[in-house]
C-alpha cells in the first residue's frame, strides 16, 4: 500500500468548481514538507477528463508566465 503524502484538513470554498474541488491539506511526505511546507491547498479534479483539462491548464499557465519574464 502507498503512503499518503497529505492529509486533507478542509474543504475550501464550499461548493466544488467545474473542474476541481480545492483542499487545505496536511503535507505527510517530509521531502515534500521541506519544500512546500506543512500545510498546503491541493485541487482534486471531479473526473478522469477533467485532471486532463486541469493539467493542461496548469502546463500553459507555466508557459505564459515563462514567457512573460
């Protein structure tokens, strides 16, 4: 069995997005924990098409602020 890199805390916002619902998270990992600290917010997307979505949202995110610099 894998084990839990975070714990989730809180629902943040009440009623989930389109894509995602956003946590306040415990971070369990220590390598983790050193880098982003103890406690984060996390989004879970809402189905398997929409973590597509999401992550491609996230990858041209990075690179209009790669390029903006």
């Amino acid at each position: 069995m894998a084990k839990e890199k975070f714990k989730l805390l809180k629902l943040l916002g009440g009623r989930p997005g389109g894509f995602a619902q956003t946590w306040q998270a415990e971070v369990l990992a220590p390598v983790l924990k050193a880098r982003w600290g103890p406690v984060v917010a996390i989004k879970i997307p809402l189905s398997r098409e929409k973590e597509k979505v999401l992550i491609n949202e996230l990858i041209l995110n990075a690179v209009l602020q790669a390029n903006l610099k």
